[in-house]
C-alpha cells in the first residue's frame, strides 16, 4: 500500500471523529411524566446497585434493606446519592439509644458520573452526636443545592432522647460549598419537634382532623425539599398517627428553617387517595401516605408516595404501593390521581419460611431529572438476603416496551424467589408468579443480570397477579425469544397469552399458531410450519393490528390473518407462560425449553422497512441521502440520527436492523 494510500485511509477514519465535535447536533427532547400520564412514555429498568453497610474489612455488617430513605440530587455531571446507614457501630449498652429495634444510624453521600451506573463509596457527612437533637440517628433526608448562596442544605429525621423516651423530629445541616462531600454544620435552631407543624394543619374541618379522630398528628418525617420559590424553601413531610395506624403528607415553607409557614391547609395525600384501589388491600383498607417524592414539570407538580394498608411501620402481610398524583398548585389539597394508579405495586415474594410478604419490599422512592431534562425513578426493593434487594434505577423512554421480563430476580431456588418483575414500569410494574420454573442465575448481588427461565415440559408455568393491563382490543404485539428443547409429545404446548383472549401455541406436528379470541365469540388463529432447531434460541411474535393477525419468526413474516375484529375484552383473565398441566392432559400443556425475555407492547409490531435508492451507489453502502456519491454529507445523516437516538424514519440504517449505531458507520467508512 502507498503512502498517499495509507494517508487518505486514515484521513477518511478521523475525518468523523473530527466532525461528532465539530458540529454538534442537539438531542432529542427526552419524554415527560405528562407523556407518562398519557401511556406515551414508560420507566424502563437501568441498573441495581446495593449499599449495605460494612465492617472494616470489607464484609457485611448489615444488608442494605435498612438504607433506605435515599435522595438522589443532580449538579452538571455528577449525580450524589444521600442516604441513611444503619448499624455503622454498636449502640452504647445502658445508653439513653440501648432501647430495643434500636441501632444508630447516620447519613452518607456518593457520587455518580455514569448516570447512577456505578457510584463511590459512601462518605458520612451526619452522626448523632450527644450534643445535639440527633442523639441516637439521623435517617431519612432530602438535600437541596442553593446555588445563590453555593450553599448545601440537608433536612432529615432525627432520633432523640427526651425523659427517657426516644422521639423523633426534623433537623437541618448545611455545607457552603458546591461539592456535598465534606463537613457539614448541624443548625441549633432549625429543629421541628414532633407535632409543631402538624398541629397547625389538622384544625377542625380538615381531613387530617376528622381521619385522625381530632388534632392528634405528629411525628414529621421523611422530608423533601419541593425547591426553592422566591426567597422560601417548600418542603413537604409524613405525619402519623399511632392510635389506627394512619399516615399523612403535609406541606410547609420557610426563609430560614426556624420560622415555618402552612403551605396547604390540610393533608395533600391521606387514606381518602387510595381508598379505591382495588389491589387487595387487609379490610381496614389503606391507611394513608408514608414517604413521597415530588418533582416540577409545567404546569404540574407531580407526586409518587407510598400508600400502605395496616400501618406505617412495616407490617407483616402488607400491601405497600407507590401511586402518581399531581396538581397544578402546592396549595391544593385534593391532587389528580393517575388513572391506572397503583403505578407501582409492592411484590408479593415471601421470606422461605413465611408466606407472608417481604416487609416494606418497596421503598424510599425519588422522582428526578438529570441535566438534560430526563427524568428518572429510583426506590429501593427489599427481598431477602441482598441478592435481590438493592437500589433499583429507572429511565422515563419513549420507546420501552409495555411489558418486558428479563428475569433479574434471584431465581435460583423457588423457594427463596417465587415471582418475577417486568423491566419496565408502564401503567404498573406487572408482576407474575413463577410454578415450578428454574433459572440459569449467576450473581444478583451487582447489576441485577439477565438469565433464563427453565420450563419443564410438564407443570412449569408463570401466572400474572393483575390481568386488566394485560387486555387489549386491538393493536398488541406479543414476542418470546424461546429455546424449545423437544416438542409437545401430543396435541399442543401453549407458550405464551392471556387465557380466552390471545395466545401463541406449539404444536407436535411442528406448527406454531397465534390465536386471538375476538367479539364474534370465535379464536381466530394464523398458523406456520414452526422450523425447531434444538438448543437455539428463536424468535416468536404475534400482533395484532387493526383486526389483522399476523405471526413472525426470527423477524420473517411467517402467516396472518384479516379477523376484522376486536378482541373480546374479559374480565378476570390471567396472563399465562406455560401451562399447569402436561400437554397430554389437555389442549394447553407446558413447553420444555429455556425463556430468555418476553415482552408484551400496547401497540401493533411494525418491521423495520429498508430505504432502497433508485440509481447507484445503493443505500445499503453509505448512501444516505441516495444522491451521485457517497461523502461527508451521508455521514452527517448518520451522525444527526445516531447522536440523538432517532428511531423512525431512518435514512442512515445501511444494513436495515431498525437502529443506528457504529454498524451503520462502519458500512459507509468501508465504501467511501
């Protein structure tokens, strides 16, 4: 090879590079939660990461379920994650703390620079100390940067020891400096004792009045800074009251955190938000708000707050869900509830030895918006021994699918793991119940990875708690990427569906059939030879789009049908993978194989349609704007589209797979 050849070789490679920099192409606008409300945009799952607390040697001194009460805060490129630690040391014994249930606790600050990937140790910027209101523990908080001032301000419950009896209150610290991690200075005077604000709320006429049987709540906790407005800080906080159980969110501002003035004249969240739920709840019903995250977005403020039954200290048996509100003013104390809410329910795994659910099992929630205006969700999910439990980290996209089970959960021994969660929160994060299934899990302690649900053949199945979000009229699509290990010994294996209403089946003469049961009260069915190959994992998916059925396999059109009707909506109906029977005691038997994702979308499958160009160089060389020539001018199509993730209307798809990426660029380098 020349030199002038090897020289223009590398002009040619560095010559994009060179241009990602030189002109900048602007993002696309990340979905809002107004687009969340509409069904526009969903939470799709990012990444678990734990925070027990530990010994000096690195071991475990106690799980990470106890540090919770997380706030997660944004400043350019760095995103800091507070929370509380519990059991950092021993409890003095024959101390004023030396009470039972009763560990020291602190709270300590880490740091992100991947969008909450991976983040540093924690560093402890609050103890209890003697000297202060924060005797025995400084838990849940909430910080908020003021950047008038440069100045840090933490507000959190905090544990002392009055005439012998532990309470809790409010406290505040600051730190003026635009990095959290360092000293920070407790504020003397900015101590909100129990029932100081509450009582200012819960006068005669009020809900929180009536509810709680006269002015009788106190104990503020759980606080969050709302923001600042004007020269004011807004922060909202949980009331309780222990004669019934019941839990409240209030609002208040103040100029100084020694002065505080109501916000809102009376509970904006209590038992009257979710007393229709329908989700199960013990027969005293929901007993009202515990912990709530609320963000901006104009013209709302939005909401996410726990609302448990039985009480707010963690109860055996309890339904723990989180539900979306929002109002247009801080001021109102009746909030538009989600129409689908619970938008997030507690799960209903067990301990082995109990059949009980997981206390608290979800917990601790944060609503934020990192510093392109994307907004994330995280909360943290408590199941057992560490392995499953973790912070668990969420993106708001437009594009996630409705459902999607990637099977995270420690799957291991069904023993320990009987149910499953999807990777994507739409109307709800849709849990199903996993029937003697077993998994190919590795390590769940980082990351929480994929692995592969085993079936086998027989009895294994996984069945949906909620079957109402499972039901579609029309336009759904339904995929399975599937590894049949032998076929169905007689009649059929169903695989996947909601029971008499859609469904993908296998059969043991090698047919795959889709079936949709429609308002005509007929199953219409769009059937193909189904091409096995043993120990490989296919592709299999159903949709349905406007009364049309059609089936793929490996992304090839493989049948379909025109039913021209909608399905026939039932009530009560579970979602199914597998079956509880074999298939030679029926139709529907199990299928013997290896499930490695599952997804469920609210909208019709569309394949991806190849940009073809009527004269010479063709488009699946580099030519993206189909002109004489391919240049400069296809890789800045490429670059717009890749840089702000463009999922329709392609142009610079060269090799046709429905997504630019470095692919895509290597095939117009290879053909300039």
């Amino acid at each position: 090879m020349s030199f002038l050849t090897k020289f223009t070789t590398l002009i040619y490679f560095f010559i994009p590079f060179y241009f990602l920099n030189l002109f900048p192409t602007q993002a696309a606008t990340p979905p809002t939660l107004s687009d969340y409300w509409n069904h526009q945009a969903y939470f799709q799952f990012v990444k678990k990461n734990i925070m027990p607390t530990l010994n000096p040697d690195g071991s475990w001194r106690s799980g990470p379920s106890m540090n919770g009460g997380i706030d997660i805060e944004v400043r350019g490129n760095t995103w800091y994650l507070f929370h509380r630690e519990y059991n950092y040391k021993d409890v003095v014994s024959g101390s004023a703390c030396d009470k039972p249930d009763t560990l020291y606790a602190r709270v300590v600050v880490r740091q992100s620079t991947d969008k909450g990937l991976t983040w540093s140790a924690g560093t402890p910027i609050l103890e209890p100390a003697d000297t202060y209101y924060d005797y025995c523990a400084n838990a849940d908080g909430d910080a908020y940067f003021d950047a008038s001032t440069t100045t840090w301000h933490y507000i959190y419950q905090c544990l002392n020891s009055e005439n012998g009896n532990l309470v809790w209150g409010l406290c505040h610290a600051t730190r003026q400096n635009a990095n959290p991690v360092g000293a920070w200075v407790k504020d003397t005077n900015g101590i909100v004792k129990s029932g100081d604000l509450w009582r200012r709320i819960c006068l005669p006429g009020t809900k929180c009045n009536q509810i709680s049987g006269g002015n009788n709540v106190a104990d503020e906790g759980t606080p969050e800074f709302v923001g600042k407005i004007g020269d004011s800080f807004y922060v909202t906080f949980h009331g309780y009251t222990p004669s019934g159980g019941y839990g409240y969110r209030g609002i208040a501002s103040t100029k100084d955190f020694k002065t505080w003035a109501i916000v809102a004249p009376d509970s904006i969240a209590d038992k009257y938000s979710c007393a229709n739920w329908q989700i199960g709840y013990d027969a005293a019903g929901c007993i009202g708000a515990g912990a709530a995250s609320l963000i901006r977005e104009d013209p709302y403020y939005y909401m996410l707050v726990e609302l448990p039954d039985k009480n707010l200290a963690c109860a055996s048996g309890q339904k723990w869900p989180f539900g979306l509100f929002r109002s247009t003013a801080l001021s109102n104390v009746t909030w538009d509830s989600y129409p689908d809410n619970p938008m997030v329910y507690s799960s209903m795994q067990h301990p082995p030895d109990s059949s009980e659910c997981w206390l608290c099992n979800i917990q601790y929630m944060r609503l934020f918006h990192d510093a392109d205006n994307t907004v994330y969700l995280a909360f943290l999910k408590v199941w057992g021994d560490g392995r499953t439990t973790g912070l668990y980290l969420y993106k708001l996209v437009a594009n996630a699918k409705y459902i999607d089970y990637q099977f995270r959960e420690d799957l291991r021994d069904v023993a320990k793991t009987e149910y499953t969660q999807s990777d994507t929160i739409s109307r709800f994060n849709s849990e199903i119940r996993l029937f003697n299934t077993t998994s190919n899990a590795q390590n769940y302690e980082s990351g929480a990875p994929k692995s592969n649900l085993v079936f086998n053949g027989t009895n294994s199945y996984a069945q949906s708690l909620w079957s109402k979000p499972f039901l579609f009229e029309n336009n759904f699509t339904l995929s399975l990427d599937l590894k049949l290990n032998s076929l169905p010994p007689t009649n059929s294996a169903r695989l996947a569906g909601v029971e008499n209403s859609y469904q993908l089946e296998a059969y043991f003469n090698r047919q795959l059939c889709a079936w949709v049961f429609t308002t005509d009260n007929q199953w219409h069915d769009a059937c193909s030879f189904l091409p096995v190959t043993y120990n490989q994992f296919n592709n299999y998916l159903m949709t349905y789009q406007n009364g049309k059925l059609i089936l793929y396999i490996n992304g090839q059109l493989a049948a379909s049908n025109t039913v021209g009707l909608n399905l026939l909506l039932q009530p009560d109906k579970k979602f199914l993978i597998g079956s509880s029977a074999s298939p030679t005691a029926g139709v529907w038997g199990s299928f013997n194989g290896e499930l490695k994702n599952l997804w469920l979308d609210d909208k019709a499958y569309v394949p991806p349609a190849c940009q073809t160009c009527s004269s010479a160089p063709a488009h699946n060389l580099g030519n993206a704007n189909c002109d004489a020539q391919i240049n400069i001018l296809d890789f800045l199509k490429w670059k717009r589209e890749f840089v702000s993730h463009k999922s329709t209307n392609l142009t610079a798809d060269f090799n046709c797979d429905n997504t630019i990426n470095l692919n895509d660029f290597t095939v117009w380098r290879n053909n300039l």
